[in-house]
C-alpha cells in the first residue's frame, strides 16, 4: 500500500475516533454557578387553627380561620447561592425574610356564628428561612436565551409574631413548596463565561408545620451565573 494511502487512512481513523469525542464534550454543558437576588408579594393561603403563641380557640373548639381573615398580604426577600448541572439540573441555598400584618381584628363566620379575636395592639408576622431547592431548567442556558424552570422547595426557619409594648415571640417552622418561573438573558459576557438574567421567581407552599403561613409568592430577580 503506497505511503500516502496508509497516511491517509491513518488520518482518517483519528478523525473518527475523535468525532464521538468532539461530540461528547460539544454535549456536555460546562457548570454554571449561580448567584440570586429576588422579591414580590406574598399571599397567605389555606386555612389556620392558630397562629404563633396563639390558638383560635373558642370554649375548647378549634375553629379554621381563611388565611385572608388572618393576614394581610406582605413582601418576600430573598438571596441564594448555587450551581447548575449538566445544563438543566439547578440547585440552590439560600436565606428568605417574609414579612406581613395580622387583620385585627380577626374575624370568621362559620354558618351561624360569627368567631372573632381582637388584638389590643396591631401585630406583624415575621418568617426567617433558610431555603434549599431543587430545580430542572427545560432550555441549557449556557445555549440559549431564556428557560422556564420548575422544582421543589424546603425551607426551615422561624415565625415570629411582634407589636409595640409586646414582647415578641417565634417559634420553630418548616414547609414544603414548588418552584416555578423563568430566565431570560439580559447580558452576556464577551468571552461567553458569564451572563445576568431577569428572572420570573415564584413558589407556592402545598405544606407547613406549627401554624405556619403557607404562601403563594410572585416575584421578580436578577441572577448572575458564571463558570467556576
């Protein structure tokens, strides 16, 4: 077989040999980590037998107040740190303060009788979180310009209840939620390492413990994801 034959099928074999390669890492995202800054409303949901360092108790009957009859809508902060796996795969840490009013009075009519509970100050309830979350990207960012995403939510922290000459009290509380929202990029880097986004942040609480509110939160963010 003449030189130039076996040169070239030599050539040949490495280019196919390396296409699988090529392909395999063209495939394979590279990590993005994440830093998150976010806000909006908060809207308690559901119903509530009491609240912190208070049962609506009436002559020894638990009766369920409607969260609208309990709390006023409030304001949601929060900050996260995080990374995002093979493109799609985002998880996060982060730190969370709600914060909203008490109605006073409380009141809740239950077929033919009307409960109510007068506070003689006008309490604020507190919520501090830490917030742990998983969430799945549908769009790799790292490849397009926008991505809604959905995931699952843990938060553990504590709920206070505080007003003027009161001395405020907490307790402990977790709950359970979804994540559901959307990216859109709004800057990228010019070496393509790094891009900001305006995000679509959002969650709703489906369980609690200890009273604890549960929310329906619709926000707003910016996000900054770069490669490690």
């Amino acid at each position: 077989m003449p030189k130039s034959s076996r040169l070239f099928i030599a050539t040949l074999l490495v280019i196919l040999t390396a296409i699988p390669s090529a392909w395999a890492i063209q495939r394979t995202a590279p990590r993005l980590n994440v830093v998150s800054f976010s806000g909006g409303y908060a809207g308690p949901v559901g119903t509530y037998d009491g609240t912190v360092a208070l049962d609506f108790d009436f002559d020894g009957t638990l009766v369920d107040f409607d969260a609208k009859n309990v709390y006023e809508n409030g304001v949601r902060l929060a900050i996260s740190y995080g990374a995002v796996k093979r493109g799609h795969w985002l998880g996060t840490l982060g730190f969370e303060y709600t914060r909203h009013n008490y109605k006073n009075p409380l009141v809740q009519r239950h077929s033919n009788h009307l409960y109510e509970i007068t506070f003689l100050e006008d309490p604020a309830f507190s919520q501090y979180d830490l917030e742990l979350s998983l969430g799945y990207l549908f769009n790799d960012l790292n490849y397009t310009v926008w991505s809604p995403l959905f995931g699952f939510r843990l938060t553990a922290g504590m709920s206070g209840i505080s007003a003027e000459r009161v001395e405020s009290e907490y307790q402990s509380s977790l709950s359970l939620g979804l994540d559901f929202g959307a990216d859109i990029k709004i800057w990228t880097a010019p070496d393509k390492r790094s891009f900001v986004t305006l995000s679509s942040v959002n969650s709703w609480d489906f369980a609690a413990s200890n009273d604890r509110p549960r929310y329906l939160n619709i926000g707003a963010g910016i996000k900054y994801y770069f490669r490690p």
